[in-house]
C-alpha cells in the first residue's frame, strides 16, 4: 500500500510548515502596511511641500513685476497731465523719470513715454549714477541718446539714430492707447542681450480725459530665470514659468529661447524644449486646465512621467489686472521623496523569509524600528497637511529614512526662513502669531502679548547711495541685533524689505509695550559696518520707527493686530514721533 503524501511529514514540520507560512504572512504584511503608512506620508508631505514651492515662485514673480506700477506712477503720476510738446517741460520730465528708475533699478531701468504727436522720451538708467536720454521732438526725425551723470548731469554729445522711430507705430503704445488700466504687452526678445523683456504701459490723459500718449516701462525677466534656474527642490525636481500657449519664461533646466534659422532668437515652447520630464509635466498642466479650468490655488497630482516613474505634480495661474497671466509648475519624482523606504521594507521582507525565528525576533523588531519612526513621519505629515509647517520631524537616523525626514525638516526650515538675515520669514510669523491666539482662546491664558511692528527710516537711501549690497548688509547686522536684543520667548522676523516684526510675548498693558518699544527704538539707533563704503569709514547711522499692537486689545485675529501695527508705525512716522537721524 502507498504511503500518503501526509504520512511523511512529521508533527514537529506540521506545526513548523504552518508557522512559517504565518509568520512569513505577518512579516510581509506588516512590510505592506508600513510601506503604505510611508507611502501615504509622503504624499501628504511632498503635495504640502509643493504647493509651498509653487508660492514661492508666485511670490518671486510678484516681487520681480510689482514695482512696475509704481515706477509708471513716478513717471507719470496719476491726475498730472503731460505738456504738449515735450520740449517745454524737460527738466521736470528728466527729474521724474529718473526718480521713477531709481526706484527699481534692476529690473526697471527703462522708462519711457510717446505722445500723440510723435515725440518720444526715454531715460535708460545704466548704473546708479549714470544714464542715457533718448529724446525725439520731431515726428519724422530719428532719436537721439545723450549719455550724462547724476540727475542734473549735462548731456553729452548726442548720437542720432538711423532708422525713424514712431511710437505710436509700437505694440506698447497702441495696447496701452485703448485701455483705461495698465497692460502688460507681449514678451519679447531683447536681441541685444537675447533675453526675454516684458513691457508694462499705461495711458497718459489730459484733465478732460483726452489721450495724449503712452508711459511704459521694460523689465528684464534675467532675475527671474535667474531664480528659478537656482531653486532648491530635490535632485531630481524641475521648475519652470510658461505663458498659456506653453512658451517658456523661465525654466530650471532648459534654455528659454532658442536659435532660429536666421541667426536670430525665438521664443522656445516647453513641449519643444528637449527636456522630457519638462514636455510630460506641460502636457499634465495642460490637460488639468483643459478639464478643470483655472486654478484659485495651487493645484497638486500625480502622473507617470517619461520613464513610467510616479511624479508628483503641483502648479498655479499667475494673473493681475493689468493682464498678466503666467502658470508656475513644479514637478518631483516621487522615488526622491520615498528614498529608502521601499527598500528598508524590502529588507526587512527578505530578513522574515530567511528564517522565521530570525525574522519573528529580528524581523518584527526591525519592522517596529521601521514603522515607529514611519509613523512619527506620518503623524508629523499630517500636522504639515493641516497647515501646520513647524511642526517637528522627530526622526533621526543614519540611513535613507533619517535622509528623508532630514529633507523635509531642510525644505520646513527653508519655507520658513529669510534667506537674507536668517530670521523667519512673513509666513512662519502669520503662523506664529495665529498659533499664540489660539493659544490664549483655548487655555484662557491671561498673559497678553504685543506685535511691533518696525520700519528702518529712510533705509532706501542706504540702497541708492551705498548700492544694494550695503542695504543687505545694514539688514542682516539690524537683523542680528534685534534678536540679540529680545527675550528666550520673543519672535524677531523680517516682514518684507527693510520691515521687520517682533512677536513679543508675556507683555501687559501698553505702559510695558510702550516699554519695549522704547527699547527697540535704542537698539535701531546706531551704526552699522558695511564694507566697501564710501563714507565715515564703513560705517552708516541707521535708525528706525516702531509701531505696536496689544492682543485683544487692538484686534481678534493675527491681520487685525498685524494692520493696527502697521497703521500705528505709519502714524508715528508721519506725525514725528520717531525723531531719528537721516543715514549718512
């Protein structure tokens, strides 16, 4: 008689069979759902980290093309008709057009107006100090560029055009002629520079409404290529600005115009540029918008990228009133955000399946080592998800993961921190200020606080006179100096420019603001030492106004203490109460 299958295996393998297949099943299920717990946090993080980066870009570009419209308005003020003939005011021309230059140096340099009868008046700005006037006072004739120095400077020999130059002939004059707002007009190639320059204009009216010309300013888009071809996202992340038509403005890896088969430079489209995560990435945005339209916030997804690897996908739709309208986008593979968690998973499965004592008293503690720190990264993804980007990556260690939550904890620092004075930036202030409210709400807490709210006195001319390297440096040592001068428990960011904000806690009743504020106020009084300076030895006299706002008393939430601040600055600076010396 045969013997059966079951008659050759013994009890003790009976029972070993079962327990290896039952360990070996928890093991890889356990590796399953920790993979997955890793998983799911990391797309919580990544989308939050995204979108945060896609803002930063929107805020580059608000940066870079804000200034525009005050420089028109310096040129130009709102309500001050031109004269007829250009020639009959000149020196009042020549005075605001180099104020409106001055303003934003790099990248407004150029401002320039046409009027209804063909003349034209543009002042190029080279330098701080030096300039060139292109002037044109008869319709038929060329212009001609006189170089000079300073605003009051002769001009020099003047070198007249070949060509005749009509402005009322140019795309900037007849889109700003028909419009009652600011226009932004098509970006173009500066074929000196073969750069890409955008053309911001404005109608100019008589006090009967009647149009007498165009003002328009050109700004260089170099800073902004500039920024994003330098924008830290992961090794593998790519960035990049496109117009709606897919024309690229600036991009981290690629070129944005191209050689045409004249010599020449043309607009380079993002779906032409050679790059193929760059063309998949376009296609993704391109398809979102078709279905879902524009955005109103930063959009995030995921797609299969050129070489069937999961990207994660974030971008926005740029747009003002004057016409702009640019969409950012952001893209990351996602195995730079996963790193080494598929394959600590992958050991940890391997470990289990080579022997099931191992892998029961091995294996599951290597899984619990594993998975507790997957789970503070979770739990901290979560927080982050909420809006709440302070919050502690409490991971620590040696290997891809340790890689990992030290990548996020770099990118929160990074979203956090002002890149110039190392103090926290407008948007970990918001947050900060928010949190101690809910903080007073939620415990009753009966210790108030104070925000100041600090603008430096006449910090622009530090930037005119001593150039902009200066003003970094006078911001970084009045940086430094307001946190040295405040407390354990204090908060000291800059809010934008030359203004800075404390969060000042545990203060009572305004006789101990007004107690800070006058410390602050001696803390910003002084010198400070700027190499290369052409004056007083390196060193500038700086100084400062200080407004305050008292929680509850002066708003419910962190815009209304932050607006009452602001006002109480302006108020003083206006009305004298910041009686502080001029920089020298």
């Amino acid at each position: 008689m045969p013997i059966s299958m079951s008659a050759r295996i013994s009890l003790r393998q009976w029972l070993t069979i079962p327990y290896i297949a039952l360990v070996s099943g928890l093991v890889l299920l356990i590796g399953a759902l920790s993979y997955q717990a890793g998983s799911q946090a990391v797309d919580t993080v990544a989308d939050h980290l995204l979108s945060e980066t896609v803002e930063r870009i929107g805020q580059a570009v608000d940066r870079h093309v804000v200034g525009s419209a005050a420089t028109l308005e310096a040129a130009f003020p709102q309500g001050i008709a031109a004269p007829q003939r250009i020639e009959a005011d000149m020196g009042t021309l020549r005075s605001r057009f180099w104020i409106a230059t001055s303003l934003h140096l790099d990248p407004n340099n150029y401002v320039y107006y046409g009027n209804q009868s063909g003349q034209f008046f543009g002042l190029w700005r080279h330098s701080s100090t030096e300039a060139e006037l292109r002037l044109k006072t008869q319709a038929g004739a060329p212009r001609e560029i006189s170089r000079f120095t300073d605003i009051n400077g002769a001009l020099g020999v003047a070198k007249r055009e070949t060509r005749i130059y009509d402005p009322r002939e140019r795309p900037w004059y007849q889109a700003a002629a028909t419009k009652l707002t600011h226009v932004w007009t098509s970006i173009y190639i500066d074929f000196v520079t073969s750069e890409l320059v955008a053309t911001r204009a404005r109608r100019v009216v008589s006090g009967t409404g009647e149009l007498q010309g165009v003002v328009a300013t050109d700004i260089s888009l170099r800073k902004l290529n500039e920024f994003v071809r330098g924008l830290k996202t992961t090794e593998h992340g790519l960035a990049f600005i496109i117009e709606p038509d897919g024309k690229l403005i600036a991009s981290s890896r690629t070129a944005n115009v191209k050689r045409d088969a004249g010599g020449g430079y043309e607009r380079l489209f993002a779906d032409a540029s050679g790059d193929p995560d760059q063309v998949a990435a376009y296609a993704n945005v391109k398809q979102a918008l078709k279905n879902a339209g524009p955005p109103n916030a930063p959009v995030t997804g995921r797609y299969r990228g050129a070489n069937d690897e999961m990207v994660q996908l974030a971008f926005d739709r740029l747009r003002d009133d004057a016409g702009l309208d640019w969409i950012t986008v952001v893209a990351v593979p996602r195995s730079d955000f996963m790193k080494g968690v598929t394959a600590n998973v992958q050991r940890t499965a391997l470990i289990g399946g080579a022997a099931v004592l191992a892998a029961l008293a091995l294996g599951l503690g290597i899984l619990g080592w594993v998975t507790r720190d997957l789970k503070r990264l979770a739990a901290a993804a979560r927080e982050v998800g909420a809006g709440h980007l302070d919050t502690p990556i409490n991971v620590y260690r040696s290997d891809e993961l340790g890689d990992l939550a030290t990548s996020f904890r770099q990118m929160q620092q990074a979203l956090s921190t002002d890149m110039l004075t190392g103090l926290v930036n407008r948007d970990a202030l918001l947050r900060s200020v928010t949190a101690r409210i809910e903080q007073h709400r939620r415990a009753a807490d009966t210790h108030g606080f104070a925000v100041l709210f600090i603008d430096l006195d006449n910090f622009k001319q530090i930037n005119d006179r001593f150039g902009h390297a200066a003003g970094d440096a006078a911001l970084i040592q009045i940086g430094a100096r307001l946190r040295a001068a405040s407390r354990a428990g204090d908060l000291v960011a800059r809010f934008a420019g030359d203004e800075f904000v404390m969060l000042v806690d545990n203060v009572n009743g305004l006789a101990a603001v007004e107690q800070v504020r006058e410390k602050i106020d001696r803390v910003l009084r002084g010198e400070v030492a700027v190499r290369d300076a052409p004056a007083n030895d390196g060193r500038i006299v700086t100084s400062g106004t200080v407004g305050a706002a008292v929680y509850p008393e002066h708003g419910r939430t962190a815009a209304q203490i932050l607006e009452h601040a602001d006002a109480d600055m302006y108020a003083r600076k206006r009305g004298g109460a910041s009686k502080n010396p001029e920089p020298r």
